[in-house]
C-alpha cells in the first residue's frame, strides 16, 4: 500500500515561515483532509507535496522513496497529481482535449512514430481518446466532450480539471478548494466524486474551506495553524477538539459543530 511521509517538513518565504517543522503520514485507500484559516500554509504545503516548492528543512517520502528535492514531473511520475486553487484549465481546448493532455505521463510514443505517424501512434491515440472519454462520463461531463472549455460553466470546469488530474493515473490525488465557488448542489456532486476516487483506490488528499464536505467525506484531518500542525484525528475527534474551534473556526464555531 502506498504511503506519504513528510518529517520535520519546513518552507520559508523571506523569513516567513510558511510550514514549520510538519510531520505526518497519510496512508492509502482513504480521504484525508488539511484544514485551517487563510495563511496557515495548507497551499504551501500542497506545493510541496507536489515538487513546485523546494523545502527549506525536513524529508518527503512517498512509497519508502525519497523524493525530497525532485522537480515537479518527478513527483507527477512517482504517481502523485493534484488540481489547483486557480483553474489551470486550457481554455482554447474542448473538454475532451482538455483530459487527453492529463495521459501524458502514460504515453510511451516514441519521436520517429509520431513523425510517420504510424499504426502504433494512431492506435495510441484513439485509447487515449476513448479513456479520456470515459474520464468525462466519470465526473459526469460526457455532455461538454466537444464544448470549448471557454463555453463551459464554473461548476463544471472544477469537474474537468479533477478528470484531467485521474487521467495521468495518480495514487495519490491532492485536491486544492476543489469546492471553492460553488453553490451547495455542486459541492454535494464534488464530495460524492471524491467517496468514488476513494472507493476506487485512489487515495485524496483534500484542501478545503467547505467544511461540511470535509466532515462528510475525510477518513482523517490534519489541522493546521500558522504553519505547525494543530491537531490529527478523525472528523469527529477534530470537531470537538477545543483547539480547532478556537483557531480555525473562532466566530464561526457552529459550522463545524453542526457539519
């Protein structure tokens, strides 16, 4: 079963710290949530999980693997994907194009056969397509295949970009606000697609505000809070933990208490 550890974790951005000294593992086949207000390095950390920042301290491990270090692609092959907080979608492309550029990482079409285009790339190509395809039935865009992602909804923009992310295979998926913007129709539709990653083998890591999603569908949560991590448990241990409402939730303790 596939693992992800991060020891004494750290980054600093000018004396800033945004992660301080983060150590926890997430195992596979399950959901794990990373809460905590604005600034307490949920992004960052994700970003680090992910290779687009280079630590400043501590270890990352994936699968007893040190990937401490190792670009971006790298983390990308080693079978960690991710969404972002801000649509990175390609929006002179249609939907389907959109998850075909996601099966990159599992092409294995070499120059001279793209060149000639020969048997091999073309056959290539139409698995790409009719797998891409079933990505969009998936998260159920099958209606938007030929739409320019320029013409589609918000709603279902966040739908393609999580169909993009599955169609490089990742074990591991790290999920950045996927629900951010959302009316609760459409957040409701987010979380029951993440209980179908999970059950399908593919372990999330969530980063969201929307805490009812989180309390709906995490196995476990880690709360962080200006960097450090706070607390670790289940939705129901990080709900009555004091410590939460108090710095995460503040005002807003009704949220969580009744999520």
């Amino acid at each position: 079963m596939s693992t992800l550890r991060v020891d004494n974790l750290s980054k600093e951005f000018g004396g800033v710290h945004a992660v301080q000294s983060l150590s926890f593992e997430l195992a596979a086949g399950s959901v794990h949530s990373i809460i905590g207000p604005n600034g307490a390095g949920k992004t960052t950390l994700l970003n680090l999980l992910t290779g687009v920042y280079q630590p400043s301290a501590g270890r990352i491990f994936f699968d007893g693997r040190d990937l401490t270090g190792a670009p971006a692609h790298g983390f990308a092959a080693a079978g960690i994907g991710r969404t972002f907080q801000n649509l990175q979608i390609f929006a002179n492309m249609t939907a389907l194009e959109n998850v075909m550029t996601g099966r990159h990482l599992r092409e294995r079409c070499s120059l001279w056969s793209t060149m000639l285009r020969t048997p091999s790339l073309a056959r290539a190509e139409r698995e790409s397509r009719e797998q891409s395809m079933q990505l969009l039935r998936f998260v159920g865009l099958a209606d938007y295949a030929d739409a320019g992602a320029d013409s589609m909804p918000y709603g279902a923009l966040k739908r393609l970009e999580i169909a993009r992310a599955i169609a490089g295979g990742p074990r591991f998926l790290l999920l950045d606000e996927p629900a951010a913007g959302l009316n609760p129709t459409e957040s409701m539709e987010i979380g029951e697609l993440i209980r179908q990653l999970a059950r399908g083998g593919t372990t999330v890591v969530l980063v969201e505000h929307n805490m009812k999603l989180v309390m709906g569908v995490s196995d476990r949560i880690v709360v962080l809070d200006y960097g450090r991590k706070l607390c670790e448990g289940t939705a129901e241990e990080v709900r009555s933990d004091p410590r939460v409402v108090e710095a995460y939730l503040g005002a807003a303790t009704d949220e969580v208490a009744h999520a």
